[in-house]
C-alpha cells in the first residue's frame, strides 16, 4: 500500500500592516512543507508587498478586487472563502481585526472573513498603543469568542521605533502553528491516525568538566525530520532529543537533554506512561561517559602536560531497553545503525544483538557526508529481508519509513 498526504491549502490574507514584508518569507516556507497558498492582498496591503512577488511566490493568481468582474461570474469570494483548509490573516492590522469583529463586508478580504465556516488564524501586527487599547481589545475578545485563533503578538522592536507588545510573530512561527493544524487534522484521518510514536534523535554530550564533553557528530536532521514525517501521517508523536540547532517540530510532543542517562530516564518515563506502538531510535547515543566529571576545568599539568587517562563507564542502552520483553515493549521498535565498513554485516549483528524489530542502517565513513549532512543512503533490514533504498534526502528517507511504519501496520496481522 502506498500513503500520501492529502492537498493542504491555505489561503492568505495581507492586510495593511509594515510586517506584511514578512508574507512572501511565510509563502516561501510553505509552499517548502507542500502546502498550497493562494493570496488575497487587501488595499493597505498592496502598499508594503505587489500582487506580482506573492504571484511569483505562491505559483497562484493574487486576489484583490471584490468587484472584479471576471471571479464574481462564478461568486468568486464565496468561492475563495471555501477553496482552503484553513484561512490566516498575517498580518491582521487594527483595521482588519477592528472590521472582522463588526461584520463589516466591503472588500474582498472582509467579505470572505464573513462568508467563511472555515477555521480562521490571525497573526496581528500594529503599534504597541494600537494594541493596547480598549478597542482593539474588545475586538480581540469578540473574534476570540467566535472562534478565531491569535498567534501573537510578540513584544518587540517596532518599525516605528518604539518597544513593546504588537510586533508580529515570525514567519516561521506561523508556518508551525499551519504545520501543526494540518498535523492535528491528520491525526483523524491519516493512515497513521491513532498511533502512538517516539522518536529519538540528535547526539549526546557527556561533560568531561564544565568546557569540554564526549560527543559525535550527528545533527539530529534524520530523527527530527521522522518525527514530522509520522505526524503528517497522522500519529501523534513524542520526540525525545540531544543537543541540536534545530527547531522543534510543529505538532509534535518534544523533550530535551544532554546526556545518554537523561535521555533514557526520559525514555524510559514515556514508554512507562504511554503504550507506544512504535518506537523508532534514531539518536546517535554515547555508548560511555566520563567515571567522573570535574567541577573545574581540567589544567595540564607536569612538566611534560601529559594528561591523566581517561576513565570511562558504560551508558544504558536505549534501544536494547525498548526492545527488551516487558508490559511497555512498542510493538513495532526499530533503531538505527550508524557504520563505517560492512555495513550490512554490522548492522545484521545489531539487529540480534539489541533485540530490536527493524535496523536502518547507514554508512558514515569518510567522505559520504551523511553526519551532520543533508542526505542518507540505507539500508532498511528486518529478521527476514533486506531492502537498499537510494541516497535520498533526509526528508525524503523519513517519508519513506513513515510509510513503511504505516504499510506495516495496515496489514490484519500486524495491526
């Protein structure tokens, strides 16, 4: 069986506020999560962004007119206002939240806000004595009141030059809440809709004093880009991660750590506290630490600075603790293998070492760039078969497994 997301689409409106420049950063990372954006540019609008960069971003004409004769022979603000899963205003001005609460119907954009069952979000973005007065709070309330979601705003720096509550959220901070919207909605439908999922991810940091640690040099791109790929099919997902610079996932349950007995006491809480039916384990954790950990940064000493040997313990092994027969083993674990000569050899020994259901494994040798990279070549291995995929990117990888995870529990037996 083959899964793919349904079409996800949102329509846009810009009204005029000054973060209406930060639109086109917003269609750019959507259109990137392959969700379709149609724009609707009010008149105040058009004079911070052109109908022409939002065409050329979003791949889709610009709206503007409510009287345009061409849309409005099939009703095209009816149309418009029922085209998309979701409607976003962002950003919402004082004046388009002020005329959303009245009802009023004078424009495009007022009339689909008033035509429209469909859920709406809106990003504010005004001066900061715009936001705070009475009006505009009582404007806020009554939208809230009928169902409308706010993100923000944000206290800030404003364009005008002054500080306070107002400024718009980012950009990429309005594609997570879509991205997480669109995750929920997966969650009834989707092929992977109530599963349970954990995903570990990133490297671990053991400290050897308080500057320098053990670690590797996995980014953590592969098990984030898992966790999305499983929420988009529907499953709702817990992330437990090391330390990484990547951004949470949208629609996603996520916990942070740094060290390899954090990460299982986390582990270990979830699995004890949620009956998951798959876990996937794809951090990069240290297999030993530091005996001890100074409480000052370790100085050369002797004449020769030669250094004290390095005493190490052995760290809890996650993915044989998930694996291991108990009332909390998921019934689909799968870990990862991260190898640098014979591979599959490796990887088949892994497999009946740790206990585990399925290995992906991965050749990180010297020069294939696959730690800290943007793609992955593996090799998916299970007891009974082995399947080589192409170097994908790692997005792509995630995807696959995905589907492979929900394939996999689509059959009677396996369900």
């Amino acid at each position: 069986m083959t899964f793919s997301l349904p079409p996800r689409s949102v329509l846009l409106i810009i009204s005029g506020s000054i973060a209406a420049f930060k639109a086109p950063e917003l269609i750019r990372s959507l259109r990137a999560e392959g969700v379709q954006v149609r724009c609707v540019l009010t008149r105040g609008g058009s004079e911070f962004v052109t109908p022409l960069t939002l065409q050329a971003l979003s791949g889709q004409p610009v709206h503007t007119d409510l009287f345009s004769l061409t849309a409005e022979q099939e009703m095209g603000h009816i149309a418009l206002s029922r085209s998309a899963d979701l409607i976003v205003v962002c950003p919402a001005s004082a004046n388009m939240l002020a005329r959303m609460a009245a009802g009023l119907s004078d424009d495009l954009a007022s009339t689909i806000l008033l035509a429209t069952d469909t859920l709406v979000m809106v990003a504010p973005g005004m001066n900061v004595r715009m936001w705070d007065h009475p009006a505009t709070r009582s404007n806020v309330q009554i939208l809230k009141e009928r169902g409308v979601t706010f993100l923000g705003p944000v206290s800030g720096e404003m364009a005008c030059g002054e500080y306070g509550p107002g400024r718009m959220v980012e950009p990429l901070d309005v594609r997570d809440a879509i991205l997480a919207f669109f995750r929920t909605q997966a969650q009834k439908s989707g092929p992977l809709a109530g599963r349970t999922c954990l995903v570990t991810a990133g490297p671990t940091h053991e400290p050897l004093d308080p500057v320098r640690y053990l670690a590797n040099r996995s980014s953590g791109k592969q098990g984030y880009a898992l966790a999305e790929a499983l929420a988009d099919l529907g499953a709702k997902v817990r992330l437990i991660s090391g330390p990484t610079a990547l951004r949470a996932p949208a629609g996603v349950d996520a916990s942070f750590c740094e060290t390899a007995r954090q990460m299982n006491a986390l582990v270990v809480e979830a699995a004890e506290a949620t009956s998951f039916d798959v876990a996937i384990c794809t951090a990069a954790v240290a297999d030993w630490r530091p005996a001890s950990v100074q409480d000052q940064k370790i100085k050369k000493a002797g004449k020769d600075d030669v250094p004290a040997p390095l005493e190490l313990l052995p760290n809890p092994d996650i993915l044989a603790g998930l694996s291991a027969p108990s009332p909390f083993r998921p019934r689909l674990v799968i870990g990862f293998a991260a190898e640098t000569e014979r591979v599959e050899a490796h990887a088949r020994a892994k497999l009946a070492r740790k206990g585990c259901d399925w290995i992906v494994a991965n050749n990180v040798g010297a020069g294939s760039n696959v730690m800290g990279g943007p793609e992955n070549e593996v090799v998916l291995m299970t007891q009974e078969t082995v399947e080589s995929w192409p170097r994908l990117s790692k997005e792509d990888v995630a995807r696959r497994l995905a589907i492979t995870v929900a394939d996999w529990f689509s059959k009677p037996h396996n369900s």
